[in-house]
C-alpha cells in the first residue's frame, strides 16, 4: 500500500512551544460534533454565544467583538487593513518578530511605518514609542505586541495606550499570545483595537482569530475615504455577517465550535484563577531552569508567564536537543527566531498545558537530554527547586 493511503496517526506529542499548544479534550470533543449549516438557528445562537464570551474575556463591551477566520495573522491583517488607509501614518513598536510583522502588513497595507526598533528581551520602553511618535505631523495608530512570543516579553500598556491617544491615534494591539493567559483590560486601559488566536492560551487548534474594535476603531473605519482593499478581512461585510446574518463567507463551523468550547472553559476557570495559574507554573519552570545553570533571556519583571526563553549554553547543540526531547520524550520546544535562530529556546505553558505535572516532565526531561549532551548539569536539582517553588505558592 502507498504511505499515503495509510490512515494518519499522529503521535500524542506535548507541545511546549510557542504555540499552537496541545487543545483541551473537550475542545477536541466539540470539534466532533455534526456539522451545521453556517446560517442555521442553531450556528447563529451559537456566534451569539461565541461573542458574548469573547467580550468576556477580552474584558470589553465593544459590540464589535468576532472571530475572524485564519490564524493569528489573519487577526493582524484584518485589524490594520481595515484601520489604514495608503498614505497614513503608523508607529509600530519593534521588540521582536511579531512586532516586525505588524510593520511589514502596515506598509503592504500603504502606510508610511514609524518603526521604533527596541531591544529583543526587553518590554517596549513609553520614552522610545514618544520619540516616534514625536517627530510625526498626524499619527493615525500605534501598535505593538503584548506579549513577544520570539523573546518571552510581556510590554506593559497603559502608559503606551496614554501616549497614543495624546497623540490622537488609535492604539493597536497583538494579544496572540497573552489573551487568556494574562491580564488584558481592553476596556479599562483603552485599548482601540485587539486581536488574538485560537491556539495558545485560550486551548484550541489554530484557525480563529478573536479580535476587538472599539468606538474610535468604528469611528476611524466609518470615516474611510477609500475601501478596504481585502474583501475577505473587509469589517464592514463582517460586521453586517456576523451582526445581520447574511453570507459573506462560510465559516468554519468545527472552529467556532472549538472555539465556544475554550471560551467556556476559560470562564468557568474565572479570569483571576486561569492568570495566576499560569503565573504559579511559569515561576516553577523558571526556578528549575535556573537551578540546572541556565540563563533566562527575558528581562526580569517583564517575562511572559506562558512562554518563557531560555538562552543555549555554549556548546549545546539546539537541533539535537530538541530532537531527543521529541523523539525520546514526545516534548515539542520552540528555538529561537529570527537572529535568535539556534540561540533561544522557547518553552510554553499555555492553556491546558500550564501545570505543574508538565513543568516536572519538561524539567527532568531536559536534564537527562542535556547530560547526555555533555552539559554539566546537576541532575535532579531543576526538578527539585520547581517542586519547591510550587510548594511555596498553593
Ligand atoms: C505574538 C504573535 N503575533 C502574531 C502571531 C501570528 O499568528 P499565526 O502564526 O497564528 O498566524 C504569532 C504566532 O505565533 C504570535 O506569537
């Protein structure tokens, strides 16, 4: 028989990267179920559903709150194409990959891009978005990332979404990785626009991007002189499918069952409880890391808890580590991106993955790997100081 015309099995791998993580059964459960048509009672209840909690968890009461369909970019896109015109101005904060990612949609989307370059591994600094933003005539957004996924940096945004609205521009923000895992107050701290993906801490498959759009967003949107150049990402056609029912594109039904389901677990957890569960499990993970030599590469004070970056000590081959984790552990960790390649490691404790059963597993996995390797490591005492730092913060 041909490989191909065998049936696909894929193995149970743990997946402690940077996302997509492992869904929770019950996501994968709900994925199961008999597909609906999309403008079925039944489905629109659902969107309902859908929406409400989203607003929920993005902490907001904007009315234009909707999953878009695609992955976490497909969020980006929609956001800065619908909100730029060609010809306007954007600041973009740089603090990695993803920041940079949002420069290159911006200027696809024919904006003039203010990139304010910061250094990778340190939160995104209000006196450098200020220098950016004030050598500018008329700012129509700043964004950033919460939280960096290619260094492990969470940027606080309340001082940068002040400054942007000083400035009269919307302020624009990529929560793909924080939503779900740490605090993100859209509405309290005023953030303009949001979106996110499906697949890290709010436990499903990647497919969905949650987004957020608040008065000054629809204000920005309705005042457009040209049409938004993506039909597909156009908000206007998706407000009107998602608000008044009628087709735009069919959507994906097994995903918004999928995500309904995450969304109920994460609010059944209650915000405060999911935050500082993935804050116990980051301190642990962190603790052992140290304990076996290690050297974190976030700044202290500004590590992202749901992914954490570790720097590859000289002499430690990244390929052959994370090779062994995956053949002899089942264990997926991230390397490094860009010129971190081969540099970083990139360990997640995302959604469902974020406890401490997988933070020993990871821990005593790591070491035996990394003594194979040569590495003078004091086996046992990762694994040790997590259990201590877990036992400290019941
Ligand atoms: C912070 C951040 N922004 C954007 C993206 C892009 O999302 P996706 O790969 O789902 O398109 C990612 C993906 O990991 C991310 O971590």
């Amino acid at each position: 028989m041909q490989d191909y015309l065998r049936e696909f099995k894929p193995a149970g791998r743990l997946l402690l990267g940077p996302g997509p993580a492992n869904a929770h059964p019950r996501v994968l459960q709900a994925m199961a179920m008999p597909l609906l048509g999309h403008l079925d009672p039944d489905f629109l209840r659902l969107m309902d559903d859908v929406r409400e909690m989203l607003r929920q968890v993005f902490q907001t009461g904007n009315g234009l709150t909707l999953p878009i369909s695609g992955t976490g970019t497909a969020g980006m896109e929609a956001a800065l194409v619908n909100m730029l015109e060609p010809g306007d101005t954007i600041v973009v904060g740089v603090n990695g990959f993803f920041g940079g990612r949002i420069a290159q949609i911006a200027e696809r989307a024919g904006a003039k891009v203010v990139a304010v370059e910061h250094q990778w591994g340190r939160p995104l600094a209000p006196e450098a978005i200020k220098k950016g933003l004030d050598g500018q005539r008329k700012v129509k957004a700043v964004a950033m990332v919460h939280g960096e996924t290619s260094t492990g940096v969470l940027t606080p945004l309340p001082e940068l979404v002040r400054l942007a609205h000083e400035h009269d521009a919307l302020f624009m923000v990529d929560a793909v990785t924080s939503l779900g895992g740490v605090d993100l107050r859209v509405d309290e701290w005023g953030i303009d626009v949001c979106f996110s993906a499906s697949q890290k801490c709010l436990a499903c498959p990647p497919g969905l991007a949650p987004t957020t759009f608040g008065a000054r967003a629809l204000a920005a949107l309705d005042s457009r002189k040209t049409p938004v150049q993506s039909l597909y990402f156009d908000l206007n056609m998706l407000r009107t499918y998602w608000h008044q029912r009628s087709y735009h594109h069919t959507a994906p039904i097994s995903m918004l069952f999928a995500l309904r389901e995450g969304l109920r677990l994460v609010l059944e957890e209650g915000l405060e409880a999911r935050f500082a569960r993935h804050k116990r499990v980051a301190a642990a993970l962190c603790a052992g890391l140290e304990a076996l030599g290690l050297e974190l590469f976030a700044q202290e004070g500004y590590r992202l808890p749901q992914l954490t970056t570790v720097v590859i000590p000289d002499g430690v081959k990244d390929a052959d580590v994370r090779g062994a984790l995956l053949r002899d552990y089942n264990i997926e960790i991230g390397g490094g991106l860009g010129e971190y390649a081969g540099r970083l490691w990139r360990i997640g404790l995302m959604g469902h993955n974020a406890t401490p059963a997988n933070v020993l597993y990871l821990l005593s996995s790591l070491e035996e790997v990394l003594a194979r390797q040569g590495f003078e490591v004091p086996l046992g005492q990762g694994v040790a100081a997590a259990q201590r730092a877990l036992a400290r913060s019941v």
